[in-house]
C-alpha cells in the first residue's frame, strides 16, 4: 500500500482538536505507521517549505509553523497521497468541500489546520524529514 505525511499544524493543536481530526483520519481508513509531537525550528521550516521560499507570505508561513507543537504523522492507505489531499480539502478553506477537514477546522488559508503531501516522492521526503527509519512502522 502507499504511504503519505501529515502533520496536524499549531492551530490543530492549540485548539484541541488532535482528537478529532485523528479520527476523521483513521475512519477513513488510513492506518497511522508512525506519530509524534513535535515543534520544527525555523531553519526546519525554511527547508521543509523551501518550494516556497519566493512567495509574499514565506515568512508568515515559517512563524506559523515554527510558533507552537504539531502532530506529525505518516499514513498508509491504498491510493494514500490523493485519497488524503481529498480528505483534508482546499488549501483555501472557504473553498473547501463540506466535510472536509480544513473546512471543519481550518480557520483562513494562512492556519489551514493539516498538511498533506502533494506527491508519493515528497511523502517519502517529507516522512524522512520528520522519522527515523525505525519510528515508521
Ligand atoms: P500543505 O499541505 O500545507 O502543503 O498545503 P497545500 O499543498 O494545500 O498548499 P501549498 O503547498 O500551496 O501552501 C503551503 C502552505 O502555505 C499552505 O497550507 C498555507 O499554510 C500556506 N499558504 C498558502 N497560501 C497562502 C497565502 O496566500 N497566505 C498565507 N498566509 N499562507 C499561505
Ligand atoms: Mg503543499
């Protein structure tokens, strides 16, 4: 099956809703293969986001990212990296499809509540950034 990474971002945290987006996660049949709290450092945020280190808002993002713990995780589901981006919803969440999760919990298109991978190479990078090979299970 295939693999793609999550992490629930500071707004998720602050808010408490660990819980419930863990659980629209895991009904919707992704296993969890490997989780932890963690909290990026500026420098983890400027290369785990590097793509967009050109755009107007590379700075807000990095505070955001860096300002609190998140849930990071690696998911594992047939189909994974499409079938999450599909659960999670727009990056806009007024755009978002009912039901999803940004449209549940997200609050603006800056604190979108979750990330998701947008390609099976990036999951793979972006699960090393996070996980050491015997934390994936
Ligand atoms: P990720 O799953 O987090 O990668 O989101 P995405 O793939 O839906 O969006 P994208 O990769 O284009 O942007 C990465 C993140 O940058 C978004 O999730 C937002 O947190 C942030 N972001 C994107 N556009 C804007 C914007 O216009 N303003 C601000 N403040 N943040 C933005
Ligand atoms: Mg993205």
């Amino acid at each position: 099956t295939d693999r793609t990474f999550t992490m629930l971002k500071p707004d998720s945290v602050e808010k408490g809703n660990i819980g419930p987006i863990l659980e629209k996660i895991t009904s919707a049949g992704f296993r969890i293969a490997a989780m932890k709290l963690t909290q990026m450092t500026t420098a983890d945020a400027q290369a785990f986001y590097a793509v967009h280190k050109e755009r107007p808002f590379f700075g807000e993002l990095v505070e955001y990212m860096t300002r609190g713990p998140i849930v990071a995780a690696v998911l594992e589901k047939d189909n994974a990296v499409e079938d999450f981006r599909t659960l999670i919803g727009a990056t806009n969440p007024a755009e978002a499809a009912e039901g999803t999760i940004r449209k549940l919990y997200a609050a603006s298109i800056g604190e979108n509540a979750v990330h998701g991978s947008d390609s099976d190479e990036n999951a793979e990078i972006e699960s090393q950034f996070h996980f050491a090979g015997r934390e994936i299970f």
